[in-house]
C-alpha cells in the first residue's frame, strides 16, 4: 500500500496483519480521490473504520486541513498510529480509539462539522452502513459528502434520512456511494 499523490506521494503505508481489515486498494482510492480533488483542499475530513488510516492520510496529503480516524480493533489501531508517526503527521489530526458509534455520539455533542465522511466498515456487517449513515446526518457541513465503500454485490439505499446518493462508482468487486443531504446543484458529484 502506498500514498497515491500530494505531499506523502509514493510513501508505504503498513496495512494490518489478519483478515478483520481489508485495507482499500490503491485504485479504489485513486478513483475516490479523483472525483472529490475539487473539495479536498482545506477539507475536514473523517474516516471511520480507517483500518490503515490510508484514506484519512491520502486526504491530508492531497490537502486536507484536517483528518480524524475511528478505530477499535487493535492490531489496526496499532498500524494507524504507526502509519501516522513514520510520516510524521501529528498536529491536524485525532485518533478515536473506539467504536463508531460511539465517536458519533461524541462528535455530534461536540458540533464538529466535516465536509467529507469515509466509512468502510467489515463487508459483513452490514446493518453498519444504515445506521452509521443515518448518524451522520448532523455531521457534514453544508454541502459536504459522505462516501460509503461496500461490495459491489451489496446494495445501500438510495436515502438515509436526508442523506442522498448523488453518485455510484463500482469498480472490480468493490462500489464506492456518495450521499449528500441534498440533491442541489451545487452538491453533486
């Protein structure tokens, strides 16, 4: 695995060891980042089940002014942090160790905003997608975009709450849904 583009460019990145993570592909997240390279400069950006923490870090190297990751399970926690350190990335970033559901609640107190929301949680746990999209409503700032990765067999709704998919991109065996909470102009993909 490594950083795509921007300042961390062509920089590895350790993925964790086991099957619990499924880090995304090197392709997958260029395809992502090509389609919101418009937003991404200055960006608040959070990455939920971040695994590698390879999302938040592509975002921060492409310009992101901040990343915070949710994680709980520890051999990935372990590699975020390290991943984090060997390139030195410390000052506009947080670290949850915890669920996502939990963080949500958190952050939802905290009033923090975010204009771009990855989440990627194990393919198998599905009910994970509907009720973590339905959470963060609250959270994207105004025209702002959450991007559920899942498999390409596996269908998300089209609506979750007043988060709608704007966009679907499949690629391989993986799909990539952008929802935003509204389907203005201004706010498609």
């Amino acid at each position: 695995m490594r950083v795509i583009a921007g300042s961390f460019r062509s920089r590895t990145l350790n993925a964790p060891p086991g099957l619990e993570t499924r880090p995304t592909s090197d392709r997958l997240r260029e395809t992502l980042f090509n389609v919101l390279a418009p937003r991404i400069e200055g960006a608040r950006f959070l990455d939920l089940y971040a695994g590698s923490g390879a999302v938040g870090i592509e975002a921060l190297s492409r310009g992101a002014a901040r990343a915070e990751f949710v994680e709980k399970e520890p051999g990935a926690l372990k590699v975020l942090r390290a991943n984090l350190a060997k390139l030195g990335i410390a000052g506009n970033v947080q670290v949850d160790a915890g669920s996502v559901a939990s963080a949500l609640k958190r952050l939802s107190k905290a009033k923090g905003l975010f204009d771009l929301i990855f989440l990627d949680p194990p393919y198998d746990a599905a009910d994970e997608y509907e009720s973590t999209l339905r959470s963060l409503q609250t959270l994207l700032a105004p025209g702002g975009l959450a991007i559920a990765e899942h498999r390409r067999k596996v269908k998300l709704g089209d609506r979750y709450g007043s988060l709608e998919r704007t966009r679907l991109l499949e690629q391989g065996d993986a799909a990539l849904s952008f929802y935003a909470a509204s389907l203005s102009a201004s706010e498609t993909v």
